[in-house]
C-alpha cells in the first residue's frame, strides 16, 4: 500500500533499513525455532510485499497473515518463503511469533520492545498555517478546548480519516522542530491543531505524529499511551490517505 497523494504533504516514512536490523537481531536471538514475523493488516500499515521482502532477506523462516488475501499477494510476489495463514490453516501448536518486535515495539503498552529494536514508521504532515489567538478563543468542534492565555495555534492536516484516534482528544501530541506541542480541540476528520504556545512555527515546518523517538518526537507507543490501546494498533490504522516513502539506504549503495 503506497497511498494516495493528497497533495498535502501528508507522509508515512517507512525506514526498511531499521526494519531489516530488528529482523536480523531477532533472528540472531532465535533459539529452538523458526523466526516468524507477523504480517498482519498490510504489515501493521507498513506495506505487506515491500516488508516481507525485508524481513526474507534479513532472517525470517516464516510469514505469518490473518487472510488468504495477503497470503497470495505475497506468492505472486513470488518472495520464497513460507506464510502462514490463520484463515486457512489449523495449528496443532501454533507457530511462536515476535509479535510487532520487528516494526520496533511490544504488543501491549506493558510489554516493552526487545532492546536494540527500533520503531520503523515516522508520520508526519506540514503546517498548514499559524495563527496568534487571543485568552478564551474556542478550537475545534464543541470549543472542548479553549485557550487559557495568548497564544499560537498550528494547522496541521492530519484527522481521524487518516488514523489518527480522535480518542487522543486532549491527550495526544505532536512535534515541531524537536519539540513536542499538544493536539488541543478535538482531533477533526481532515486535521488537528497543535497549542505551539510561543514558539516560531511557521507554515511549511513539518509536524510529527509519531516517529523513533530519537529526534524529540512522540512514538506510536506515546499515542497508544494516550488513548489506552496499542502501538500495533496504532500503527495500523494509518490510512491510504498518508502516502507511504520507503527510505532504503542499503539499495542506493
């Protein structure tokens, strides 16, 4: 799944390389039995053929699918390798997975990921436009939120539609620059706004849903914190929406 350009530089970045070292170190930590990754729902968003393809050549024994659907794709693929679908098939003793490990995160908000994994996936979204506000000004549907001093409000083009859980209302955040700024008002189909407070945002700055974790933005486990579910779940409700960028730095060697 590559998604649709909307042209409003909506993005989801998916870096195969960081992919390919957590399948490769949870293939080096394998032991009394086959490494299967699980690739459900189009690989938890990341792109089914395009992953599986990664997680064959860094170390997987098996693929693992909910549907007959993504199990055909995968063999007109023509990727080698043997996927296991629990639509069809029946397992005496099911097959031990990694669970989301090799996207980079633990399957339940308690569960943390295997060290030295990485999150693969980065969201992200221009400012579409910046406003100063007065004390009192109303956000969003329902003015839930109001501002409780002068401020700045960022336009960003990210809603439910593309993911985003408006269960994150009041609770979710987003980066700037490195710095992390509250969604405030309610998360809208095509949008949300972030409170930048002070700060020098200016239109074209790329906001960040979510990402690594290294560059001071939220994870999708942030998210899943924020609205009591999971980064798996998180990750996979990203939409067709959010076009996908595949970064391959081991291809353009």
């Amino acid at each position: 799944m590559t998604g649709v350009d909307s042209g409003l530089g909506r993005e989801a970045a998916v870096d195969l390389g960081a992919f390919r070292s957590n399948v490769a170190l949870l293939a080096a930590r394998a032991v009394g039995g086959p490494l299967v990754i699980d690739m459900t729902a189009d690989a938890y968003g990341h792109g089914l053929v395009r992953l599986a393809r990664a997680a064959v050549e860094s170390g997987a024994d098996i693929l693992s699918v909910r549907d007959q659907a993504d199990a055909d794709a995968i063999a007109e693929a023509r990727i080698g390798i043997d996927v296991h679908c629990w639509q069809t098939r029946r397992f005496a003793v099911p097959p031990a997975g990694s669970g989301i490990a090799a996207f980079g995160f633990g399957m339940e908000l308690t569960d943390g990921a295997p060290d030295g994994v990485v999150p693969v996936m980065r969201v992200s979204a221009p400012v579409l436009s910046v406003k100063r506000v007065p004390e009192g000004h109303g956000v969003s549907y329902g003015f839930v939120y109001r501002t409780p001093k002068e401020t700045t409000l960022a336009l960003v083009p990210l809603g439910y539609a593309d993911g985003l859980p408006r269960a994150a209302t009041g609770s979710g955040r987003m980066a700037v620059g490195g710095t992390q700024f509250p969604v405030v008002g309610r998360i809208a189909m095509d949008q949300v706004v972030l409170d930048v407070g002070d700060a020098p945002i200016a239109p074209g700055d790329r906001a960040v849903a979510f990402g690594a974790g290294l560059d001071g933005e939220p994870t999708a486990a942030d998210w899943a914190a924020a609205t009591r579910s999971t980064a798996g779940e998180i990750l996979a409700r990203i939409g067709r929406r959010v076009p996908r960028r595949y970064i391959d730095r081991e291809a353009s060697r």
